[in-house]
C-alpha cells in the first residue's frame, strides 16, 4: 500500500504585498521600454508624418498648389508651392512628445503620454515670412492670415478679382487681377477659416483617429 504524503504551505509574505511586487515590476518593464529617446522620436515622427499629410490632403492646400488653383490665383501666390513647405516646416517643429513615468495607482499602473502640435494661436505660422508677400506697389498681403482666421469678412472693400485674358500677363499668377469695385473682396466661402475652423485645424482632427490607433500600435510593439 502506497504511503502518503500530506504537505503544508503557509504564505508569509501578504497578498496585498505580492499584487503592489508584481505592479511596480509592469511599470519598470514599462518605463524601461517607454522612457527613451527612440520612443520620443519614433512618436514625433508618427505625428508628423500623419499631419503633414493630412494637410496636405485638404481642399485648401490642394487649390493652392494648383496653378490655376482658385485660392492660388484669388491670393496672387505664384509661389505657393514653396511658401506652404516652409509653413509645414514650422508646423513640424511645433510637435512635441512628453512621457510621464508609470507609476502604481491603487490596484493599477499609471502613466501619460502628451503629443502637442499646431499652437492654437498660429502665431508661428502666421510670423513666418511665407505667411505674406509684398506685392509691386508695397502692400503687405497677410494671405495666410485671411485664410485661417477672417472667415467671410470683406478683406478689401475697394478691389475684387477678376480674370480677363488680356490682362494675364501682368497678373502674379497669370491669371486673375484686382480691379476697382464697389463689391468688395473676402476669402472664396468655400475656403474661408477662423480660428477654430481652417483648413489646419480640420487636418489635425481628421488625423486624430488614425494617428491614436498608430500611436497604441507603436506602445504595444515595444512592451
């Protein structure tokens, strides 16, 4: 007849204990994998990438750098093309990644990740030399700032666009000109922007889905 054996354990070190080990252990492992310069980078990037096309994918852009674009010839920017890179130039560098080390919170591990881009206030874009032109007779024309903020106010009560093919060639874009007129000029409506609603800030919000599912897929592949 077999004999038989009957063990005893005792758990000396507490549950609670054991749960708060295995927790400060995740958010090392976590830390280690998260808080690093690659990750920052590789975060920026990602934002970038996704931001810089998602403008570059809106109407307003696409008219722009189209030579016979309506915004390109209703703002006289015969070299829009090179002015919208330098403005995505300063879009670019305004992203930033700051990481929050994880840390034990209650029963679980906390941490935060912040990507901020495209100040609210444009006031970079809006100070960069792309943003306006001199035109031949000396007026500043702040076309990006009519664009983004002034909405459907008339810009320039005296004037308003008009294309006439014999007057091509004295146009900046060789297409439409100024001519006196009671009227008025604004912004095409279909284009017009304010401060919360221009062509940059539905760029940013139509990126936000796929830059979030982007952003989880880089963590997880580094945890």
């Amino acid at each position: 007849m077999a004999n038989e054996l009957t063990l005893q354990m005792r758990l000396v070190t507490p549950g609670a204990e054991i749960a708060r080990e295995i927790l400060d252990r995740c958010a090392q492992k976590i830390n280690r994998r998260l808080m690093t310069g690659v990750m920052k980078s590789n975060l920026k990037s990602l934002t970038r990438v996704m931001i810089e096309n998602s403008i570059m994918a809106q109407p307003e852009y696409e008219s722009l750098v189209n030579s016979t674009g309506v915004l390109r010839t209703e703002l006289g920017l015969s070299d829009a093309d090179s002015r919208l890179m330098s403005l995505l130039r300063v879009l670019m560098r305004s992203v930033n990644v700051a990481i929050t080390p994880a840390r034990v919170v209650g029963n679980s591990v906390t941490g935060q990740i912040v990507i901020t881009a495209v100040p609210g206030d444009f006031a970079d874009l809006l100070s960069s030399p792309a943003a306006s032109y001199t035109t031949d007779k000396g007026a500043v024309i702040p076309w990006l700032e009519w664009l983004l903020l002034k909405g459907d106010t008339i810009l320039i009560a005296t004037h308003k666009t008009v294309y006439d093919p014999k007057k091509a060639g004295v146009s900046r874009t060789g297409h439409d000109i100024m001519l006196p007129s009671d009227e008025g000029w604004r912004v095409p409506p279909e284009f017009s922007g304010t401060i919360n609603n221009n062509f940059i800030t539905r760029a940013v919000n139509d990126a936000l889905p796929n830059l979030r599912s982007s952003i989880e897929a880089e963590i997880r592949s580094k945890l």
